[in-house]
C-alpha cells in the first residue's frame, strides 16, 4: 500500500522553550498527521548534537539529546515545583546554545528532586541504568565536563583510557555520570510514549542513523579497536565525499573511517548493536550515507580538503547478511543519494531496501521540454527534498524564467495542472508509484530560503535551526493537502 509521510525534526516542532520537545507538541503533531492521513513520520538523528550542533556529529549513537525532554511533563510528574516563562516561543531559529543555559538548570532541579523522592531505587530506573551503553555514556560526560568539554583524545590519560582501565570516579564525577543517567532514563521514557503514541494513531516513525559516527563521541572512546586511530586517539584517516554537486572541494566530514578487519574479527558487533537499538526507537530504520557499505572516501587526516583520497570496497554484503540474518524484524532503508557506482544499487537491490528519488534532482530542464529522469520503482521513496537541499520553492525559485515555464508545461502534461506551483509539485510527488512518498514540512509550507535547513560542507549557524514557531499555518497547509495524501492507497 503507498504511503504518505512528513519530514519534520523533533527540533523544529513548537514548544515554549525555543526547541521540540517531547511533550504536549509531539502529541499535537502526531494528532494533525493522523488526521490528514500521514502514515509516516520521518525524523532526523535524536543523538546528543556535538560539533556545529549536527546530528550528524553527536556525542553518542544511542543518547538522546537532553534538550528534548519535555519540562512540562517533569511537572506534571511532580518533578519540578514550577514551569518557567516562555523562552524563544516564537523565534524560527533554535539557538542551541542559549536553550542548553536555559534548560539545564530546571533539568538539574528535576535530578533533584527525582533523588529525593527515591525513585532512582525503583527497579526500572535500576534496569535502565545498567545498560552497559548507559554507563559508558554517563561517564564519558562526567569526564567530557571535567575536561573542560574538549574532544576525549585531548584529554588527561587516565580520563583517555578510562573504557579499559575503569578507574574510580571521583565524587564529582559520580555526580554527574548520575545525572546524565537520569537524563537518559527522562529522554527514553518520554519518547517511548511518543512513539507508542504514533504507533497507536496508525503512524511509523522513521528513524535516521548516519552511517559514520562522530569522533568526539563514546562510540570511538569506549570502542577505539573498532576505528582506524592513531596511539593518541586521533584519526588517521577521515569520511568525506569527493568534489560533486555540492562542493568544488569534496566534503570533508572528519568523521573516523571503521577498522573492518577488525569488526569482521567480531562479527560487525558494533553494526549489530547500533541498528538493534535503533530498531527499538524507530519502526523504520534510514541509513544515511548507504553507499559507503559498497565504497567509501578514504581521506588522509593530514589534507585539509577532501579533494584528496581514495575509494575504498566495503564488506557490505558481510555486514548487511549479519543485520538482516540477527534483525529480521527491522525495516532498513537506504539513502542512495550521489555519484554511484552501479554496484550501490545491485546491493542496495540484493536487500530489496527502498531507496530514494529526490524530485528536484529528478526534473531536467536543458532540451526542449522538461523531463523526469529518474526510473519510478514501486519499492521506493520518494521525496520533494531532503535536509540537505534547497526547499522545493527555494528550488523553483532559482530556476530562469524559461526553465520555469517547461516545469509547469511538463506538470501540465502530467495532469498536475490546478493550484499553485507548489500544489502543482506535491501533487506530482503524491501520485508517484512509489511505496512511500516523504515531503519535509517546509515544502507542506511552501517555504523559500528562510526554510533551508542544511547546506552541506559548511558548520554552524543557521545550519539544523529551522523550527516551527506555532502550528496555525501548518494546520491549514496540511488539510489543504488532505484529499492527496489520504488517496495514496
């Protein structure tokens, strides 16, 4: 049966305290999709956001970012004595740093007074907490905090080394690995009911896990046998992608590159956990970057640019008959997205994985008439769009005048020819073959540049800020819509 789904980050729903949150918005939105018959809610990595605030950079592969805990429900549940003024209600922007200072202080109390009640002696807290991957995280930012925040191969030795020597804590560092396990223990409980939520309203959530992890995270500290590393911890050789259509100089991620001799020795383990646990937070389970299970950029860590590296075979096949073999139950797609070789897709093919059509990428303009380029499978996805492209009318935009016209003349042929140009553009999307068809919320919206959520190779600000102030305009977008999304069947 074809589906509809939404792109839309848990940060950028509303919320009084200037980020999405796990609370009484989550619930309004699973409601709204619901009701204009989205049976798929695509999300982005949930994981702690590190470097530049990317989720594609984050301090764990199995941590929730603290910044989506709902404070309302730590009320509700008598953990907070009160709730504070709004903060940012309205911005378009999330500042991650000012709603870090903002909401970490209220979080603390909370820890507080979960203490003092005693409910950290109750046996599923205690279960929680004695995950071996909760542990490591607490401690990795006990001791991140104790050195100042600074990436872990720069840290003092003992604090370095910690995953195998397992030296004692010291009080203060105790105190606060305990207070990241509470964090993740709120985080877990909270989206859990999120998602059974969803799940009850008819709605998958699709999950995101990028393939590469971050260097600065407890997956490379606490499992350093698993990368290519140096005696002081750092890379020797990095992730990118060469120059393409996005960068004259490749992109280079600076993500560490996997030891596979290594993890085949252990039966891609690390692989096995990091998707099996993704499998108990999402119904459906996205990797990004998929093509570097077949080859993948080998940057020297040395070269400043990703201009320079090599393309390097992958055991994907070894990897995937393990996932498949040990998680039949969980639903794998790829981003297959870029310059491929043919053998990305035979493998991608091998799995019978959905991959992705990006409508924009699709539609070509240079002859006479425009044109779809791209060869429709009913086992696919297809999107307007993704995080990393412009928004489908900042794309139009963009076109000449004559490039305009031939789009709209090749809508008209397709028998999209009522509404808007944006109407236009999503009902094409809608009528795809496709299995699922996922559109990012700000095409729902119509959104231009002030959308955009990530230009790739570039760091920072306004880079993964974009959120929704209120749900008012997405309401009346969406049940404009409704008749399409609901007649995928």
């Amino acid at each position: 049966m074809r589906q509809t789904g939404i792109l839309m980050p848990v940060s950028s729903l509303p919320s009084r305290t200037g980020i999405g949150e796990l609370g009484s918005s989550a619930y309004q939105w699973i409601d709204m999709m619901k009701e204009n018959g989205i049976k798929i809610w695509q999300i982005l990595p949930l994981n702690p956001v590190g470097y530049g605030n990317s989720p594609y950079q984050p301090y764990s592969s199995y941590a929730g970012d603290e910044l989506y805990i709902s404070l309302d429900i730590l009320k509700e549940e008598g953990l907070l004595t009160s709730l504070p003024e709004s903060f940012r209600e309205k911005e378009k922007r999330v500042d991650y740093d000012a709603v870090r200072s903002f909401k970490i202080p209220y979080l603390k109390e909370a820890f507080e007074r979960f203490r003092e009640q005693k409910l950290d002696q109750e046996a599923d807290y205690r279960q929680f907490a004695d995950q071996e991957w909760v542990k490591e995280y607490s401690v990795f930012r006990a001791l991140k905090a104790a050195n100042g925040g600074t990436c872990w191969n720069e840290w003092k030795e003992e604090d370095k080394n910690w995953p195998e020597t397992r030296r004692q804590l010291t009080e203060e560092e105790r105190e606060e690995a305990a207070f990241h396990v509470f964090l993740q223990y709120q985080f877990f409980r909270q989206w859990m009911k999120v998602k059974k939520a969803a799940n009850d309203s008819g709605i998958r959530i699709m999950g995101d896990v990028p393939f590469y992890v971050g260097v600065d995270s407890v997956d490379v500290w606490g499992g350093k046998d698993n990368f290519l590393l140096d005696t002081d911890g750092r890379p020797i050789f990095i992730a990118g992608v060469p120059p393409d259509y996005f960068s004259a100089t490749g992109q280079r991620w600076g993500n560490p590159i996997y030891d596979w001799d290594y993890m085949k020795e252990h039966e891609y383990r690390f692989w096995q956990d990091r998707i099996g646990y993704s499998g108990k937070l999402f119904d459906i389970v996205r990797i990004d970057h998929f093509r570097a299970f077949d080859t993948y950029w080998k940057i020297p860590s040395t070269c400043p640019t990703a201009v320079e590296g090599e393309w390097i075979e992958a055991p994907g096949y070894e990897v995937l008959d393990i996932l498949t073999e040990k998680l039949p139950d969980v639903e794998l797609v790829a981003e297959d997205l870029g310059d491929l070789r043919p053998e990305v897709l035979t493998l991608k093919e091998h799995y019978h994985l959905k991959g992705m059509k990006i409508l924009m990428f699709s539609i070509g303009t240079k002859g006479k008439y425009a044109y779809d380029s791209f060869h429709d499978t009913e086992n696919m996805i297809i999107y307007t769009g993704t995080h990393d492209n412009d928004t489908l009318m900042e794309w139009y935009g963009n076109l000449n005048t004559a490039q305009k016209r031939k789009v709209r003349k090749f809508l008209k042929r397709q028998g999209c020819s009522q509404g808007s140009v944006k109407e236009r553009l999503l009902h094409y999307t809608f009528k795809n073959k496709a299995e699922y068809a996922i559109v990012p919320m700000q095409d729902i919206l119509g959104l231009g540049e002030e959308g955009h959520m990530n230009t790739p190779g570039t760091v920072g600000s306004p880079n993964w800020e974009w959120r929704l102030p209120d749900f008012h305009e997405a309401v009346e977008d969406l049940r404009s819509l409704r008749k399409e999304m609901t007649d995928r069947k």
